[in-house]
C-alpha cells in the first residue's frame, strides 16, 4: 500500500473515530480525532468539512475563541466560505462586540445573498442597537428569502408594537401564528397588542394560549399587571404564585405579588416578596420607593429598614 492511501484510511479511521466520539457525548475527544484526521493529507473541501464540525463542537464547549480561530482557518483556505464568516459573527455576537458581528455577518451576505439567518441576526442587532429602521429592513429580507419564518414575522410584529403602529404589528403577529399557532411568543405579542388596544379581556386570552405552551415569564407579568388594574388581587396572586414556581427567578413577579400583598394589607407577605424581588434585582429598590401600591406598608419598620439597607444615594 502506497503512503497516499495509508495516509488517506488513517484519516478516515480517525474521522469515524471523531464521529463515534461525538455521538457518544465525548466531544473534547472528538475533537482530539478530529485534529489528529488534518494531520493527514487530504482534500481541501475534506479540510473544510472538519473543520467546520469542530468550530461546531468548539462553540456547544462554549470556547468561543476556538470556534473563532477554526472558522477563520476554513477563510484561510476559501475565503468565499459565506458560512465560516457567518460563525465568526456569532462568536463577536456571543462575545458582545455588535459592530464586529455585523461586520462579518455582511460579509457572509455579499458571499451569498440568499443567506437568511444572516439577515435574520443583522435584524435582530439592529433592533437592540435601537435602529428599527434597518430591524425592519433586514426583517422584511428573511421573509422575502423565507416566506414561512414565523420568529421573523413575530420581531417584525414586536417592532411595530414599540413604535405604535398597532395595525402593521396586528397583521404581523397574525402572519407568525398563522404560521405556527404554538409559537408562545407571538401568542404572548397578539395578547400585548390587545392590551394596547383596551381588550383586557382578549389580552389575557393570548396570555393564556402563550402559557399553554411555555411557562413565560413575562405572560404571568402582563397578565397578573391586569388583574392588578382591575382589583383581582387575589386571582392576582394565583397567577404570579405559579409564575413564580416556573421561574424562581423572575424579580418582577415578585414584586407584582408584593404589590398584592400590600394592597390586602397582608404587610409580613409583601416584605417577604419585596426583599426576594430587590434580591434579584438590587434597582427595583427605586420603583417601590415611589409605588402607590405600597402605600398601606410604607409606614411599617419593615419597609423602611429594607428600603434604607438597600437604596444607594447619589
């Protein structure tokens, strides 16, 4: 047997080898084989498939820095990669580096314009950045590529939300659910607009059916911030008590549920949930200082001990 072909089984041994290890869950040894495959001669577009798969592993490490450096090896061998610059934008994403992200994410396009989750994440930057001009821009690309992205009509419909366009944010969030009826964030949305709009009552029947399908945090938040506008403080309180079983962590559920309590003159309960609510979130410290519903305990030493320990003065 001639040294190509000896090199060329060793190669393949140790990508099967890679491949067994990561189906087996053991990915630091996959990439181990999958590194000791390149020591081996072979095709360029062979280099490039391994690569990729370990820039793959690198990332599901959480090893950013090495995902990075394998994509940016695939660029050294074909810079007209369009996915290798994609991963190098969601490691400076990941990282926090926006302007490095969209950089590399517009590179990923230019290469190949029909590239939808690029233009889906230079969308979805851009609205963090603020920007809902391009959001819009770039959302409305995914949906032109891919008809059927129900999450791109949903950020679309979000935006439309923030900026007060409830028309425009109605036909969007209706497009997503149309396309897929258990998306628990459009529900969620659908049940925002409604609010917005002054239907408490088909509000809640949103919140509800985004419920049905993901223990959202922020469901039990907009549904219990209605009971509390309408005085049902003690279905209020059912609310957020489950609410709070499925997210533990979630400080404003505490602090509606303390407002509850409060308002029920239930002063040893709104304490608790106070103090666990400024626990998470040591800011919130300044919303109660000012909220009315806290009137009835505002007076107890109580109160006044947790806000002083816990409130920081210019």
């Amino acid at each position: 047997m001639n040294r190509h072909l000896q090199d060329s089984d060793r190669r393949r041994n140790y990508i099967i080898l890679a491949e067994n290890s990561y189906l087996d869950g053991d990915r630091k040894r996959a990439i181990e084989f999958y590194s000791k495959a390149l020591e081996f001669k072979g095709s360029k577009d062979e280099d490039i498939r391994i690569l990729y798969n370990m820039a793959i592993i690198y990332d599901e490490l959480d090893i950013p820095n090495e995902a990075f450096n394998t994509y940016r090896k695939i660029v050294q061998l074909d810079d007209r990669q369009a996915g290798a610059f994609y991963g190098m934008a969601t490691m400076y994403e990941r990282c926090g580096d926006d302007e490095k992200a969209l950089e590399y994410y517009f590179k990923a396009v230019e290469i190949d314009p029909g590239y939808d989750r690029a233009y889906f994440y230079i969308a979805n930057i851009y609205d963090e950045m603020g920007n809902k001009e391009k959001a819009i821009n770039y959302y409305e690309k995914v949906i032109r590529i891919k008809p059927d992205d129900y999450i791109a009509y949903n950020n679309l419909g979000s935006i439309y939300e923030e900026m007060g366009d409830y028309n425009k944010a109605y036909i969007m969030i209706s497009k997503s659910i149309e396309l897929e009826p258990y998306y628990y964030k459009a529900l969620f949305n659908m049940g925002v607009i409604y609010k917005r709009l002054g239907n408490n009552e088909k509000a809640i029947e949103y919140y509800d059916r985004s419920l049905e399908n993901e223990k959202y945090s922020y469901a039990y938040l907009n549904k219990s911030a209605i009971y509390i506008e309408e005085g049902r403080l003690k279905e209020c309180i059912e609310v957020l008590t489950e609410g709070i079983k499925y997210n533990p962590y979630a400080e404003y559920l505490y602090y509606n549920r303390a407002c509850c309590y409060s308002r029920l003159n239930m002063v040893t309960l709104a304490i608790k949930d106070l103090r666990k609510s400024i626990l998470l979130h040591p800011k919130i410290v300044d919303m109660a200082v000012g909220d009315e519903d806290f009137n009835n305990i505002k007076e107890d030493e109580r109160f006044i001990a947790l806000i002083s320990k816990n409130r920081v003065f210019d």
